[in-house]
C-alpha cells in the first residue's frame, strides 16, 4: 500500500471549516442535546452538567450567529426563551453521533490518553448495552 501524496490545509478548506465548528468543547454536545426538539436554557444546562451559564450563553449565540440553531423569546414575564435546530444544524447531528459511537467504541484509548496526559482516568469502557455512549443518560 502506498502512502498518500502530502497536502496542504488551506485556511478556507472543508477539514479546517469542520473542525473550527467542532474544536469549542460544548458545540457538539449542544447541538446533540438539542436533537431532541425545543428545550429552554435551564434544561439545557441540565443536560450538559459542568458547563457554566457563561458559556452555555455564548456557545447558545455562535450556534445562533451561524444559523444552526433558532432561538425562539416569548414576550411574556419572565422572560422565556427556547432553542431548537434548524435544517442546517440537524445535518450535524449524524456526524456527531458517529463521533460519538467511534468513541464508545475506542473508550480504551481515550482512557490511555487521558492518563498520557496526566490527567485522572474515568472508566470510559463503562458503557453497558453495544452503541451507547459512556457517561451518556437519555432523559
């Protein structure tokens, strides 16, 4: 097998472009938990235990700002709002959902990174039935 030709990432090529939506830590998890239809904030954060109000706000408005979510403010008090995908983000959530099953799958070595890295192993392997994602509850 010969070894592929070396190239060059363009700045404005389509792996440079996936992987500035993708390299912000809450943007795919967002996004997934937002597959489930309109949610408000508060069940947001819910969903996505450790992320700060800041930043679920701030990735909320570039999710926002780049079209792949709708926020919906109702003119009632206090105030409601509520988030759901639009047609562009929901073409995101299959690839997150491969990404996310390629991980199950390669728990082991995620858990051998994390310890390279010096930081303190989870047991990612701890996964259950074939498919679902370690550390991953479906409300």
């Amino acid at each position: 097998m010969s070894k592929p030709e070396p190239f060059v990432f363009e700045e404005t090529c389509v792996p440079r472009r996936v992987l500035e939506l993708f390299s912000v830590k809450w943007t795919s998890m967002v996004l997934y938990a937002l597959q489930c239809g309109t949610t408000r904030t508060g069940e947001l954060q819910r969903r996505l235990p450790g992320i700060s109000k800041k930043m679920l706000t701030q990735t909320l408005r570039e999710l926002e700002r780049d079209g792949l979510i709708h926020r919906e403010v109702y003119p009632v008090v206090p105030p409601k709002v509520e988030y759901s995908l639009t047609p562009l983000g929901e073409l995101f959530i299959e690839p997150i959902e491969m990404l996310y099953r390629w991980g199950n799958q390669h728990a082991d070595v995620l858990a051998q990174l994390s310890l390279r890295r010096g930081k303190p192993s989870q047991d990612l392997t701890d996964a259950g039935t074939e498919g679902e994602v370690a550390h991953f509850t479906v409300i």
